[in-house]
C-alpha cells in the first residue's frame, strides 16, 4: 500500500486544518518545497498537494507554488479545480501529475466527461462529513450518500480518494468502517485519508484493501517518521 504524505497550502504556507475548519489551523512551514525535497529524501513516491485557499473561493490560488512542487516530484493536486482550464493547467504542469476533483465533481458532470481524456491521471475526492458528501473545502454540506457517489462516478476516473472529515487532522484514528464500505462499493482503487495518528492505524488500512493512505498531520507532529510509515504499508 501507498503511503502518500500531505502539503497542504494557505497563504502559501505549509498548514494542517482540524475537521477542515478554516479557523483551526497549524502551520508548520513557511517553505513547502523545503517539505516536498523532505518527503521525496525520504521515500515518498508521490505528495498529497491542497491548495486550502482555492478549495475555499473556487480558483487555483496557490499554482505557483504547486508548479515548483510539481518539479521536485510526483504529486496529486487539489483545490480550486473547478472548470476545464484550470484542471488542463495542472495535468500539463508536469507529466503524471494527477488532479483530485472534488466539488466539481458534484456540481459539474458536463467538467467531468470533458476531462475523460486525463483519466488516467484524474482522481475524485469525496469527502463525508456526518454520512454525507462534503463539498467547497469541506464548508458546504449536501443530501448525497457518498457511497452511492462513488458507485456513479467510479467510472469516470483512476480512482477514489475518500476522507473522513470529522477525523481529518484530529489524530483519533481512521473511520475503518467506512473505508471497507468505500471499498467494496468503489469501482476503482480507494486512497484513504483522515484520522491517521499511529503506525498501526497504517496497517489497519491496509488491511481493508486500500490502494494507498494520505498521512498528514501525525508526521507533522512527529508521532511517526515518513519512512516507518512507508514500511508499515509495505
């Protein structure tokens, strides 16, 4: 399984938000291509990039910064992709940078078959907040089982990447109940991510057959290294 450690940006800085609350933030670099140089020394494959200010107003805020991490290495992108333009930006950035689509997804199917020529490349965020899909940086909250999205939309990408919000960036472990469920409905490979504190909640993960785990604020913190939690995947 892929360990995939995550830069996530506002105000062009390295920040962690608690449950996606724009309020609640740490940050901890002013430099995230000091972070992204970090990460590739120590075994990532691939970066986890969101860009928190454009999920926020619906607009790639952060691109420059995205751009020199896309030099460093591989890494997947999303916030603020909402429209054809600025998601061609992203994949022509580098090659097999993967855009994560999120609330446009939801809102914008026509976006979603236009895009069907970077399949390979594209990736689908769904994100639950209390059962439900979560859309605009997490704020706006909507009526659709995100199970029953997944099946619709799992088609029409490489995969899925599924966050529980209530245990994004809380350090209470992953909600291993529904990333099974995710699982077994997905038609395409499933990223876990939120809630990931120590390196046995890796293995657990791993254990329900996730393709990969997004893992944030724990090695911020220091509750594990990078590399022992790329061991624990392996």
């Amino acid at each position: 399984m892929l360990v995939i450690p995550a830069i996530d940006l506002k105000d062009g800085k390295v920040v962690r938000l608690s449950q996606g609350d724009y309020s609640r933030v740490e940050h901890f670099s002013d430099d995230p291509g000091k972070i992204a140089k970090e990460f590739f020394a120590h075994g990532a494959k691939r970066i986890h990039v969101v860009d928190l200010d454009g999920a926020k107003t619906g607009r790639l805020v952060n691109f420059n910064i995205v751009r020199q991490l896309g030099e460093i290495g591989p890494i997947e992108v999303g916030g603020g992709i909402r429209d054809y333009a600025s998601a061609a930006k992203v994949f022509t950035v580098w090659p097999g940078t993967k855009v994560v689509l999120g609330t446009a997804a939801v809102t914008d199917k026509a976006l979603l078959e236009s895009l069907q020529k970077f399949k390979k490349d594209l990736l689908i965020g769904i994100d639950a907040r209390g059962g439900k899909v979560a859309l605009e940086g997490w704020i706006k909250k909507t009526d659709i089982d995100p199970f029953d999205f997944a099946k619709e939309i799992g088609s029409m990408c490489s995969g899925i990447i599924f966050t529980a919000v209530e245990r994004d960036g809380m350090l209470e472990g992953p909600d291993i109940g529904a990333i099974k469920k995710m699982i077994e409905v997905s038609p395409v490979p499933v990223i876990a991510s939120g809630g990931v504190t120590k390196l046995e909640d890796i293995k657990a993960i791993k254990e329900t057959g996730a393709a990969a785990v997004i893992v944030g604020k724990a090695i911020y913190k220091g509750n594990f290294t990078l590399k022992d939690a790329i061991k624990a995947g392996k």
